[in-house]
C-alpha cells in the first residue's frame, strides 16, 4: 500500500518541519486547577493524544489574564507562573514526536456572568444573551497590556519546550471583537478603518514575533467570516489575512463563526456543505491564491479521502480536527495507517429544535469525553446527551 500523504512532513517558513499533516485543533479542556494551573488530568489526556499521532496538538485556549476566562478550569499562563506545570505538559505531548502549540486567548465580551462581574471588550457592545454581562470598553493602556500579555504567554510557550503558539483571532473572542465593525465602534487608532481594527492582532503577532525570535512558528486562528450581519467579512478577513501573511505568520488556520452563530461546529452550515466536509473549503481555495503563509483547515473534515484529496490538491496544508479527537485519541495515527477511513462523529441531536439550533451541547458533550481521558477513561460514544444538558443547564430536560 503506498505512503498516505497525510504522513508527510512539512516545513514551516521558519525552518520547523512537522512529521505530518493531521492537527488537533484547539480544544478547550476545562480541566485544569480552578487557578489555571495545567493539571494531572491535562497531563493524562496529553499523554493520550501525544501518543495518538498528530503533527501538531494545538493546546486549548489558555487565558493571558485570569481575571478574565472564557471558562471555568481553563489554563492561565501570565508571566512565568506554572513553568514547571507547562514543562510536564509540554513533555507529555510531545514524547511521541507530535509539536505541542499552545493557543492564547482572551475572551473580552464572550465570557459568562458567573465567572467576570466585569468584562471588557473594545466597546460596550453586549452579547445578546442574559448569561452574559454587557462589557466596558477597554482604556488605551490595557489595549498595550494586553498585547505584552499574549506575548508573555508565547514566551511561556517557548520556555515550557512546546514548539510553537497561535494566536486565537477566530470564534468571536477578544482578537475578533477588534475584528468586528459589529463590535469594534471605536474612533481611536484601535478602531474604524480595517487597518485599524486589524492592528491590534498584527501588534499582538510582531511583539510575541520579537519576544520568542524569528525560528519558533508563530501562528492565528481567524474567521472566514463570523456569519453575522454587519460583522467580520470574507473580503475583510481576506484583507486581514494577506496583512498577517506580510507579517511573516508561519501558519494561518481558517476557522469561522462566533458563539452566537456556531459555524465552527457545523450548526449553521447547510446539509449539502456538510456532506461536502470541510465547512469553509471555498474560501480557503481563494486565500491560497494571494498568500504565501501555509493553510490549515479546520471544521467539518471526516473522512481520509476527502482529507488527502485537499493535501494533494495544493489547497491546504494541514487538516485541522476537533471532535473526533475527543472521540477518537488516536485519530490521527488510525487515518494515516488506513485503519480508519471516516472518523464521523455523532451529530448530538436532540430533537428538540431550541436547542439543536444553538449547538449549545456540542462544546459540553464533548468536554465530558476530554475529563474522561483525563481521569484515564475512555471516551464514550454513548454518552447521555440529556445528562449533559441538565449538568450545564441546571434545569431538567424539556418534556
Ligand atoms: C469541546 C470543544 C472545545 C473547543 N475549544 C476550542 C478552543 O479552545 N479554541 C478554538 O479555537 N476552538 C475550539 N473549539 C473548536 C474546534 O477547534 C474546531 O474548530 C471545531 O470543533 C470544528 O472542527 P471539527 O468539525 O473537526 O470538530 C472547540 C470545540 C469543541 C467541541
């Protein structure tokens, strides 16, 4: 049988070369101590995925300011605080040849109630949603500290032996708020014209560019658009892209969506694009005609077939999965080797239509099966969907 060409190495502009071109996307772990520190139940689940055969394992988003989190149990990286743990981690994951990237955030207006009395954002535009309170707009001088603070945390990164770190500019979070002319009302320098709204992302990117030096790869993940009226574009992150690619980005994953319009997990995509895979390929096809930086790809990608037709074609350069990682640790490994043909997972349907239409299970559903392999389980197809929405609900399911 010859050499699936999902097993091929590739070289980052930097001169990194990752075995091959399967990565675990970004996915939010919720298990780390309540004080952000990365856990034994993260170490488990890295051991597990390190030895699952993925190129890249991007970590979930790890938060620069733990006054600000977009959830409960989330890793917080903020000077050099849990070096120690991030080195464990960073072991774990990357014993088994895999290239550990940690992915930094900060959810500005996208954080729950419960958790920031006080959230902060470009401007004090609300989320539509009581479970969310409306945000203040950030003052010029933490605009400043909060670009010294992502790029503190790629140091972190650095320092900890992980080989890389994105910057998460995708799925409605702090670095799309300033994206966003839905968001983004702002008539200072920060705001207004795209230049504008983009520089915050590109000041972010050259001072973490400055801080871990031109060999370590340096990455985003952005929005194709957010699939609301009003908001973050195709020309414009087009735009944004080509600026990012100027910069000297060493891999761009294209994602899209926000939490109030889930188009990451597939929620707002019609049948036939499912059935297509990869959500947002059309798009993808028209950035790889302008830039230089390498593709990754990420939502809706299931079967080996569709994924080394994209990697041959020239489009992409790496299939980026989520949810069959959470199913399926060794994923990876199992479609390289042809073991596995189709990671399809299941759609997590209820039937009640309120709340399939949210894909409010689907983020939940799946962190279930990560806790499980953090206490050294495995995942469970099987798992009660109503279980999990009486968890995070508090309420008992609709009759
Ligand atoms: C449990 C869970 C947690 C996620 N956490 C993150 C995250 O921290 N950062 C991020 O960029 N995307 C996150 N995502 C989105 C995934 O990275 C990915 O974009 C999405 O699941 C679509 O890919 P898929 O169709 O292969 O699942 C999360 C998704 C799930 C299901």
């Amino acid at each position: 049988m010859s050499e699936s060409i999902l097993n091929t190495s590739f070289r980052l502009p930097c001169g990194v070369e990752i075995p091959n071109r399967i990565a675990k996307s970004a996915l939010s772990e919720a298990i780390a101590e309540p004080n952000g520190r990365p856990s034994e139940a993260l170490f488990n689940l890295y051991d597990r995925w390190g030895k699952g055969g993925a190129g890249i394992l991007f970590t979930g988003n790890v938060m620069v300011d733990q006054a600000h989190l977009v959830n409960a149990n989330v890793m917080i990286a903020e000077e050099d605080n849990f070096l120690e743990e991030y080195t464990t981690l960073t072991d774990k994951a990357q014993a088994h040849g895999a290239h550990l990237w940690m992915q930094i955030n900060h959810p500005g207006r996208q954080t729950p109630s419960y958790l920031d009395k006080a959230p902060v954002s470009p401007s004090d535009v609300g989320m539509p949603s009581k479970l969310y309170i409306q945000p203040r707009p950030l003052e010029e001088s933490e605009i400043v500290d909060l670009i010294e603070r992502y790029a503190n945390a790629a140091l972190v990164a650095k320092k900890a032996g992980m080989k890389g770190a994105q910057i998460h500019g995708a799925h409605g979070y702090l670095v799309s708020q300033f994206l966003s002319p839905l968001t983004n009302l702002r008539t200072d320098k920060w705001g207004g014209s795209l230049e504008n709204r983009a520089r915050f992302v590109l000041e972010i990117y050259s001072n973490m560019r400055e801080k871990v030096g031109p060999d370590f790869p340096l990455g985003i993940k952005i929005n194709s658009a957010d699939f609301q009226r009003g908001a973050f574009t195709e020309e414009e992150s087009m735009e944004v892209i080509q600026m990012l690619d100027d910069a000297g980005m060493d891999l761009i994953e294209v994602s899209g969506g926000t939490y109030e319009r889930a188009a990451m997990v597939g929620t707002t995509q019609k049948e036939s694009t499912k059935k297509r895979e990869a959500y947002f390929m059309d798009f993808i096809v028209k950035v790889r005609s302008k830039i230089k930086s390498p593709l990754m790809l990420t939502g809706g990608f299931r079967t080996a077939d569709t994924m080394s037709k994209a990697i041959s074609s020239g489009e992409l350069d790496f299939i980026g999965l989520g949810r069959p990682f959470c199913l399926f640790p060794d994923v990876a490994k199992d479609l390289i080797s042809g073991k596995m043909t189709d990671c399809t997972v299941p759609d997590l349907l209820t039937g009640v239509d309120k709340i399939d239409m949210t894909g409010m299970l689907q983020t939940p559903w799946n962190a279930f099966q990560l806790a499980r392999m953090g206490k050294g389980m495995d995942p469970d197809p099987e798992l009660d969907l109503w279980m999990v929405y009486e968890k995070i609900t508090g309420r008992k399911r609709p009759v």
